[in-house]
C-alpha cells in the first residue's frame, strides 16, 4: 500500500486484484472516493484531483466559466475580450516573431538581445519590477544567453534552458517564472504558457487540479510539465468556449482568478 499526503487528505493506493491500480482519497478518516486505472500515474493524478474537489474554494470547470462570462458575455471571440485580454498578446508576439526567430535566437548573442530590447515586445503581462529585470538583462552583457536559454526553454530543454535565463537574469535580480516563460509564451503560444504563479495557483484550487501542489517558485521541468497539464485540461474542460489558442487559455485563467467586481467589460 502506498501513500502520499495532499493537502488536508492522505492518498492511498495498490496494485488491484484484477490487475491496474485501486486508490482511495481519506479525508477526515473517511474514504471519499475509490478510483481504479490501468496506470499508477494516471490513477495518481485522478486521485490528486478528485482531492483537489475537496478545497473548500472549489468552484469547478462550471463555476469557473460563468464566472469568466460574467466579465465577458460575449466569450473569448468579443470585441471587449479582444481589445482587453487578446490583442496586445498578439501584437508582442508578431512583434518578438518578426525581430527575432525561435531558430536565430539558439545562436543569439549580445547584439541580438540589445536589438530585441528595442523592438517593443514588453507588455504589462510583466510587473514593473520584472519588467525592469527583463529590460536590463536583455541589455547587459548576458543578454544572449538568456536569449539561447529562452529558445532552448521554447523547444523543449526545459531544465538547461531555464537554468540558463536564471543565470544571465541573475546580475539583475532573481528569475521569476513570468519572466522565464515570457518568450517561449510569445514565439510559441500554441504549445507553451506564461506563468502568473499566484494566480493560476488559486485557479487550480478552485478547479481542482493538483498543479498548486506541483508548483515550486524555483523553476524547474516539473513545476512547467504540471502547468502545461493544466492547461490541456482547462481546454478540454472549456470546449464550449472554444478557444484557440493558449493566449486565450491564459486570458481565461487570468480573469477567472484577477478579475473583480466593477471589472466588466461588456
């Protein structure tokens, strides 16, 4: 019998009689859900979320997307969600596509980082603060290498790509993860997400998904496989709303979880 620990709950699970695996999730001394599955990671993340049901913020797929309608009646396809939450993100794409390729930026070097910081690709999707850090880094002397860092984060190294941002950040003040998946979000924001911690944190919980138990502030291949997770089941989950593309899954996550009273924009 294994167990693991989530949250206010203890998974437990085995090998079944039949064959697969069998878990349950105890809260409270009682079980709350019996789950079987084929596969031990499979049935692990089926228990985790199943748990997640159980945060006392939980809202649900549902409750999440009335919620998301409530500001934007109109979906993910109105004028107001457009001019709001989609067209500056587009624009900063094409403009980061149009200065500098994912391919060119593998081989970039300090003049590729001072050209791109003039290029007009920074948007309020970062703080002040890391706004300062990204600009600064892109103009100082390790400009290319968080530039080789992002593209290889972009293609898939996840762990030497983001160790590589991390180090030519570092002058600079610390990676965080809006800044580490900020580029990789813009060149390619059909396969990768940008990362507000706190916010998508609190989206998880509320939808249940076991990404704020994966999350660690520290970057790091898991933390983004976890959210990346997130993200296909929020696309499946809102299918109805039929969005295109992770620019408006992140749109989506952002105003579920930011948005508050007096922010309509319809």
């Amino acid at each position: 019998m294994s167990e693991q620990k989530y949250g206010q709950a203890t998974l437990k699970w085995q090998l079944a009689k039949g064959g697969g695996f069998a878990g349950a999730v105890i809260l409270g001394g009682k079980r709350v859900a019996l789950i079987e599955d084929a596969d031990e990671e499979k049935l692990l993340a089926r228990l985790r979320n199943e748990a997640g049901r159980l945060h006392p913020d939980y809202v649900g797929f549902d409750g999440a997307m009335r919620r998301y309608l409530r500001f934007f009646p109109g979906g993910l396809y109105s004028a107001a969600n457009a001019s709001s939450e989609r067209g500056y993100k587009e624009r900063a794409a094409e403009r980061l596509r149009a200065s500098l390729s994912i391919e060119k930026a593998l081989d970039a070097d300090v003049e590729d980082a001072t050209a791109l910081a003039k290029a007009g690709i920074q948007t309020n999707m970062l703080s002040p603060f890391e706004a300062a850090r990204f600009r600064d880094t892109l103009q100082g002397e390790t400009g290319g290498r968080f530039l080789r860092g992002a593209a290889a984060f972009a293609t898939g190294d996840y762990d030497a790509g983001a160790l590589a941002m991390a180090a030519a950040v570092q002058p600079h003040g610390r990676i965080s993860w809006p800044i580490l998946t900020y580029l990789p979000f813009l060149w390619d924001y059909e396969r990768h997400m940008f990362l507000k911690p706190t916010v998508t944190a609190d989206f998880a919980d509320r939808v249940g998904h076991d990404f704020h138990h994966a999350y660690s502030p520290e970057p790091n291949a898991e933390t983004y496989r976890s959210l990346l997770d997130l993200v296909d089941t929020t696309r499946s989950a809102i299918a109805s709303l039929q969005p295109r593309d992770n620019i408006d899954i992140q749109s989506f996550i952002w105003v579920v979880g930011e948005y508050r009273e007096g922010d309509e924009r319809e």
